[in-house]
C-alpha cells in the first residue's frame, strides 16, 4: 500500500493488485472498541418529542418484508396494503419506504402499490448468492423488468472470504448494469464475514464496485444486523463520502423487532454520519415485525396508554 | 432533518440531601466541636446544596479516638471472616442505592449521570465485593503467613471520583482489619456522607468507619495526628509532597497517588476509529478530570493530519451540559478555582504558541463549562505539555519513530499511565516495556477493574491500589513492589 493501481480519486481500479492491497491496507478494527462505542450510543435516551420524531422517521425507512418459501399474491397484496397504510385507525401514520419481495412477487406488488412506495425485489441466487453471474443477471433483469426499483442483490461471501475480491467487484458491477435506473442494494451477509475488519472491508469493495446501498444482511443468517455491525459500515459511508464526496446508503436489515431497537440505529446514524443520512433514501430497515412495534408505541404516545397487539394489524 | 434529542434529565427525588451534616464519628453523626460549616454546591446551577461541618483539631481528635478505639476493641480482633460479611453487606446496599448514589454524585461533582451511573457506581460496589472476597483469604495473598493490620489510617481524597477514591481507600483497608478516618474533598463531600448512612444501614460497628469534612487544613491536621498509623492520599503532587515531609519519620505508613501527564500514542497502524474514541475517551471522560488522562496525545506524523481532522469532527458531537441529562457526555468543571487553573494554562498554550481548536458549545449561563479543547502545534518545552491542567484539554504532539515516541512519553516528571494505539502485538510489548508509567493500556484507555493494581512512579507517587497488591499498603509487610 498504496498500490500502483490506486486511481487518482484514491480509490482502487478492479484489478486484483489494486483491490487487495487497497482493501488489506484499510485500518483495522477493535472489535472490543467498536463494540463499547456501539454500546454507548445504546445509551442515549430518546423521549418525548424526539421520540415520536423518531419513530415516524423510522416507519418512513422501513422496506416492509416478506421473503418465505410461502409467500403467495394474497400475502403481498395484504402486505402492500398495510406497507400503504401502516396504522388504518390514523390517516397521520406515514407510509413504509418499500415493500420488499422475491423475484416472482414484484408484478403483484408493484401492482398493489403503484408508484406510492418502492418495490425492492431481493435478486442474485438470493439468500445464499450460489449460482452463476448468468443466472444472478437474469434474475436482477426479471425484477427490473416486472417493475422493482430497486434491487436487493447478496455478495459471493465465498469468493470475499477465499480473497477473489475481484469476482465480488464484477460480479457487483454486472448486478449494477443490469439494474439500469433500479437502486442496488449490496447484502453483505456479515454473519457469514464474522469480522468487523472483514466487514469494513466488504463495504469498501461494494462501495467501490458502485454499489447504491448496502446492507448488512439477508435476514436468514443469524446473527443479522447488529448494533457495532452496523456502526462499522456507517464509518465505511463516512469515509467513502470524505474520499469521494458520494453519499452511500445503509440499511439494516434483520433481527431489529422493537422500537427501542430502532431508535439505537438512528441515533447511531445521527452521532455517526450526521443528519444528512437521517432520510429513508439513504438509510433503511429491512424488517417484517419491527413495524407493528412502532405503531403500538406510537399508538401508545398519541392515546397515552398502551393497547394490544389486536390494536395493529397482521398483514 | 435535525434529530433533537429532548431533554432527558434523571430524576433528583431519588435523593435526600439534608441542609446541614455533622461529622460521622464513632457510629453517628455530630456536630463539629469547631462550630464551623462550609457550603458545598452544585457545580452546574451553583445553587448551594448544603452545609457540611468542618472539622478541626478538636474534632480530627475524637475521629482518631474512635477509630483507635474500634480497632483495638472490635475491628483487628474479629475474623476475616465477619468483616468479609460487613464488607459484602456495605457492597449490596451501594448496589440497592445505586441510583441515588450517582444522582448524588453528578449533582456535587457535575460529572455526566451516563458516567456516575454507567462507570462509578459499578466500579465502587465492585471494589467492595472485591475486597470483601479478600478478608478472609489474606494469608493466602503472598504476603505472609499471618499478615497483621496497621491500624488507624487517615484517609484524603480528592474530588474527581468522590465516591469511587473513598471505595479504592476503604475497602482495602477495612478488608485487612485497618479502621479508618477519612477526609472528603471540601467540594463533594455528599457522597461520603451518604456512605456513612450505609455503614449505619449496615450495622458496621461505631468507629470502624469516621468521616470527617474540611478543607486542606483538616486534612492536614488528620495526616499528622500522631495516633494514626497508616497516611493514604489521593490528589495534587504539591500537596502529596508536604504529606511526605510531614510523615518522614514518624514511622506512619505512606501511600500517594498524585499527578499525571500521561502520554496517549497512537501509531498509523491503529485501529483508526477506536483510537480516536480511546483519546476522547482518555482527555475528556470526566471532563479530564481524572489523574490518569491521556492528556497529551503522540500521534504519529504519517496520520496526524488525518487522525486531527477526524478528532475534530468527533468532537463536535459531544454533548455538554446538564450533569443529570442522561445524554450529555460532558459535564460541569468541578469549582471556580479549577476552571480557573484551566483557563490559565489554556491562555498559556496559546501564548507559547500552540494553536487552540474548541468544539462549539452552547455554554449555560450558570455554573463552570468548558469546552472539549485541543492544541496542535505543541512541543515538549509547553507549559501545556509538562503540566498537569486536570480539565477537557488535549495537547498534540507528534512523533516519527517508536523510539521518539517513547522518549518523549517518558519525558515527564509524571509516570502514571499511558495508551498504546497499534494493531501490531509485538509493538505493544516493546513499548509497555520501555514506557516509565503504572498503569498502561493497549487499544483502550481509562478502563478500571478492581483486580487490577493502580498507581504511579516518579512524581506521580507509590503505592498500589487495587488487586492483590492493594492489600500491601494496609498489612505489616514488605511492600513487594
């Protein structure tokens, strides 16, 4: 470091060299230290005004999930309808972000919900990404086509963890072609990465393939996203964003269930990148039950006492 | 959009503080023979919370007596055993009290509740347990077969950590059998005094614990009382020196912990992102009111550029103001007398010519602030780099090579502790090694626990505290250190 292969914008071109010595060349991560400053920002109390502002906030960034074997057009219609219309009782309730769906479901969603919100379709061999470029370009050109806007696409985490970062790279700058004018959304997967230098290195290497958005994780590996996670990947934004000047979104996705949960990752976006990233285009949840958390305790702010889970709806 | 985090402010209704306090001596609280008392304030609001007597000859007198007395007839005589069992009692009803405690303690000191809370309090119930668990073992600490207690010892501390400096004196001295008078800084006395309410909640025999309030005279009188056998002292090194010439040759047992002007060094290898919160974490937890501070940070010239700008701009998301907003990171300068020692050397930084950079804070118009502040350009020859400014300000210094690093961490009448910021483990060891300092941290920085012996060399003081090496300062042994 730094290698010959380093573009005058201080950023590695996609050759293995320049890849490898400019990933293995970022500054390390203490994961005990990471760990503590997540932690503390756990601590922040978030009350009363600034609570019921954050709570909207994070009903506006929620991409509204659902992503089983199961699902069927009836699921994502009564899906679609609630990512519409979250609270039916309170016409002040904002709507989600996205409604996020396999390939096969973005018709029947996009025809749920118009132009209102976005339809996110997860692509690419998703969970696992185990298939060919082939059929990860066809699958990301099928959701583009049946109407997705934006394109949930998982890294080869085998390719990342042998050390062929140039096959991530491609395979991301492919993805990103076939999106067209879609937003691409590169999962990381960082349960399967195991560590936050790893971490801090796959949001480069998804930042640098041009990646619009990325995202911790599919949801169907545990852990999901965490707190120090996530934090990690919100410095890698900041960073990109000082070398470049390009601004880069975040979205958690998996395992944040309640409002308190929530409200951690926003103020870790607010003392980590600042106020600019507070808006659902460049911060996001990716979450099935976390919503109907937020609307009871929204409910529960608007009515001053607590009611049900028969007071929100399943969708 | 502005996320404006609303006003979160811990409740006071936890705490109880009376108008006036007498002196806990011998089991019970009583007023001072000298028919003086002192305010002690707020340091956020500089409303008065109460009037604490101060203690004079007369007083320090009877406090010496009963302890003397308790630890003839009670406390030396009783097996390890049961004053392990007062000491574990005295440690869960902190725990019980936990809250009021820190509420307590950021309302005297103005501390940031997020650190009494988070930080003090489960440190000073940690001490106790600790030293409860030794009580009964100490023949099995190294230090002989039958290690006796001193006897009387006198106890002064400082302000900074009121009720954390009062666990680290007491607990080790009355887990080896030792009573105690000990001495409060005259501007956070409460704390102490809501302990003398647990050692009565805790049925500790009269005596065993006194506590007494004044300023630098009562402590003086205290350490030269000729029936005490042991003197422990925490706080500035002018005051620890005349504490030595008073007791040479007494025969009185002597433990200091003084100042520090510790060297917090950061490589171009280190972990980039928690380094930076290591030196926020080591300058401005407390406000830098902590001996042990990384006051001066050695940064490596191939980042410091880099490593500065990044400072800054973390900087700027610290949150001062109300102690008991459980948001706020930075708190209230303890008195007017210590901002004012801030202030001055601060004007000196900037009259020897180094550049002065202060995050932009909105400042309350009551009580004593001052922002998190940093000087770059800053050369060893600085007022601001030899001495000890005790407030939010961090002097920047830079290095070329590990060996310039060391020389220049060493080159301090201080030897209290220092940071090491490498990925690179070897590096560690060598620098630990070579680094002239007591306590010194790898990839972290003002982490505290019980098991772990604290203290300095060189003008920084002796002595131990904490682990096993803490029960030397308070039995008949050879100090091992």
């Amino acid at each position: 470091m730094p290698s010959p292969s380093i573009t005058s914008s201080g950023l590695p071109d996609g050759s293995a060299a320049s890849l490898t010595g400019f990933l293995h060349g970022l500054p390390g991560v203490d994961q005990v230290g990471a760990e503590a400053r997540a932690a503390m920002l756990g601590t922040r109390s978030i009350k009363n005004d600034a609570k019921s502002w954050a709570i909207d906030l994070a009903i506006r960034m929620i991409d509204l999930t659902t992503l089983e074997g199961m699902d069927t057009p009836g699921k994502v219609r009564a899906m679609c309808a609630k990512a519409l219309r979250p609270d039916p009782t309170d016409s002040s309730c904002p709507s989600v972000a996205a409604v996020c769906v396999y390939g096969d479901m973005v018709q029947t969603a996009r025809q749920a919900v118009g132009d209102r919100i976005h339809v996110a379709a997860v692509a690419t061999a998703f969970p696992s990404g185990r298939a060919s470029l082939e059929v990860k370009l066809l699958d990301t050109r099928d959701a583009v086509n049946a109407g997705a806007d934006e394109i949930d696409m998982v890294i080869d985490r085998g390719a990342f963890l042998s050390g062929n970062y140039v096959k991530v790279f491609d395979e991301i700058v492919a993805i990103k072609e076939a999106c067209g004018s879609a937003h691409l959304k590169v999962i990381l997967e960082t349960g399967e990465l195991k560590t936050l230098d790893n971490v801090r290195r796959a949001s480069w290497l998804a930042m640098v393939a041009g990646a619009d958005v990325i995202k911790t994780s599919t949801g169907k590996v545990v852990p999901a996203a965490t707190l120090p996670v996530t934090l990690v990947m919100l410095e890698a934004v900041r960073d990109f964003h000082r070398t470049t000047g390009t601004r880069i979104g975040v979205k958690a996705a998996g395992g944040i269930r309640t409002s308190k949960d929530a409200i951690k990752y926003l103020v870790l976006v607010n003392e980590t990148l600042g106020e600019d990233w507070l808006t659902p285009d460049l911060f996001r949840f990716g979450a099935s039950t976390l919503l109907n958390d937020l609307l009871l305790q929204r409910q529960r702010i608007s009515t001053g006492h607590y009611s049900g889970p028969n007071y929100v709806t399943i969708d | 959009m502005k996320f404006e985090y609303a006003a979160a402010p811990e409740s006071r209704a936890v705490v109880n503080i009376a108008s006036n306090y007498g002196l806990f001596i011998n089991g019970e609280f009583v007023e001072p023979h000298s028919g003086a008392f002192f305010k002690t304030v707020n340091p956020a609001t500089e409303e008065v919370l109460s009037e604490v007597a101060e203690a004079g000859q007369a007083d320090v007198d009877a406090a010496v007596k009963a302890a003397r007395r308790a630890y003839d007839k009670t406390w030396s005589r009783m097996s390890g055993k049961d004053r392990g069992k007062y000491l574990f009692r005295i440690a869960r009803l902190i725990q019980e009290r936990s809250r009021e405690l820190a509420v307590l303690e950021s309302i005297d000191n103005g501390k940031p509740i997020r650190e009494s809370r988070d930080v003090d309090l489960p440190l000073v119930a940690a001490h106790f347990f600790y030293y409860a668990g030794w009580a009964d073992k100490l023949e099995f600490a190294g230090l002989g077969d039958n290690p006796q207690p001193l006897g009387v010892a006198a106890q002064v501390i400082p302000w900074n950590f009121p009720l954390l400096m009062l666990a680290w004196k007491i607990a080790p001295a009355l887990a080896c059998g030792n009573t105690v008078v000990l001495k409060p800084a005259e501007t956070t006395p409460l704390t102490a005094l809501a302990f003398a309410d647990i050692c009565q909640q805790a049925d500790l025999p009269p005596g065993v614990v006194n506590i007494i309030t004044g300023a630098g005279e009562t402590g003086r009188m205290l350490v030269e009382h000729p029936d005490v056998n042991k003197v422990a002292f925490t706080g500035r090194t002018e005051v620890g020196k005349a504490i030595q010439r008073a007791v040479a040759g007494t025969g009185k047992a002597l433990t200091l912990e003084l100042g520090g002007k510790a060297a917090n060094i950061v490589f171009d290898d280190a972990p980039f992102d928690e380094a930076i919160e290591g030196v926020v974490n080591g300058i401005f937890f407390n406000q830098g009111h902590v001996c042990c501070a990384g006051s001066r940070l050695l940064i490596q010239e191939s980042v410091a550029d880099q490593f500065i700008e990044a400072l800054k701009s973390r900087l700027g998301t610290l949150r001062l103001g109300d102690p008991l907003d459980k948001n706020t990171d930075i708190g209230a300068i303890n008195s007017y007398q210590q901002l004012a020692k801030i202030e001055e050397l601060s004007k000196s930084g900037e009259d020897e010519g180094a550049e002065r950079w202060s995050a932009q804070c909105d400042m309350p118009d009551k009580g004593w602030w001052f922002p998190p502040t940093l000087f770059t350009g800053v050369t060893q020859a600085h007022r601001i780099a030899r001495e000890e400014i005790f407030g939010p300000v961090l002097s920047v210094l830079t290095f070329r090579t590990p060996d310039e690093a060391i020389e220049k961490a060493n080159n301090t009448p201080f030897g209290l502790s220092a940071g090491i910021w490498t990925e690179k483990g070897s590096r560690i060891l060598h620098m630990a090694n070579s680094l002239r300092a007591g306590v010194i941290w790898a990839n972290t920085f003002n982490r505290f626990d019980p098991t772990s012996p604290f203290g300095g060399y060189k003008e920084s003081g002796f002595g131990r505290e904490g682990g096993v090496h803490g029960l030397a300062a308070y039995l008949k042994v050879e100090d091992p250190s």
